[in-house]
C-alpha cells in the first residue's frame, strides 16, 4: 500500500481552529506533537469527535453490547 492509498483520518484543533488529515498509522503521534509544539502538553487537538463516536458505535455494535436481548450485561 502506498501513501496515497492510507486512510486519513481528521486531526481537529479547537485552540487553532484547524482540522488537518494525517495517514492512519501516524495519528497518535502527530496529535501528540502537535499538543507537546503547539499547547505545552496540553490534550487539546484529538481526532475528529464525529470519527470517534462512530467508531465507538461500530465497536459497540460488532460486540453485541447494542443488542437489547434482556437488558443485563453478561459476565
């Protein structure tokens, strides 16, 4: 796979206003550096809300911990 065929993923600022796309294998680290340059440290630029909450949600869903069978969770 070549870099023009990764998946990006969207890198929002909110200090910076600004969203950029990074390659999928380089996403913690350029959040990281960009927060460690940028905001001392600070967790500020994070992937795209949008992108995690539908992760969250197919991960939820490939898990079966939607399903509403008899609303208890097994252990």
């Amino acid at each position: 796979m070549t870099s023009d065929d990764e998946p990006t993923v969207p890198i929002v600022c909110s200090a910076c206003d600004t969203t950029t796309r990074v390659p999928l294998p380089e996403v913690a680290e350029a959040v990281d550096r960009h927060n460690e340059n940028v905001h001392d440290g600070e967790a500020i630029a994070e992937i795209d809300p949008a992108i995690v909450e539908s992760l969250a949600d197919l991960v939820a869903e490939d898990m079966g911990l939607l399903d509403d069978d008899d609303g208890g969770y097994d252990r």
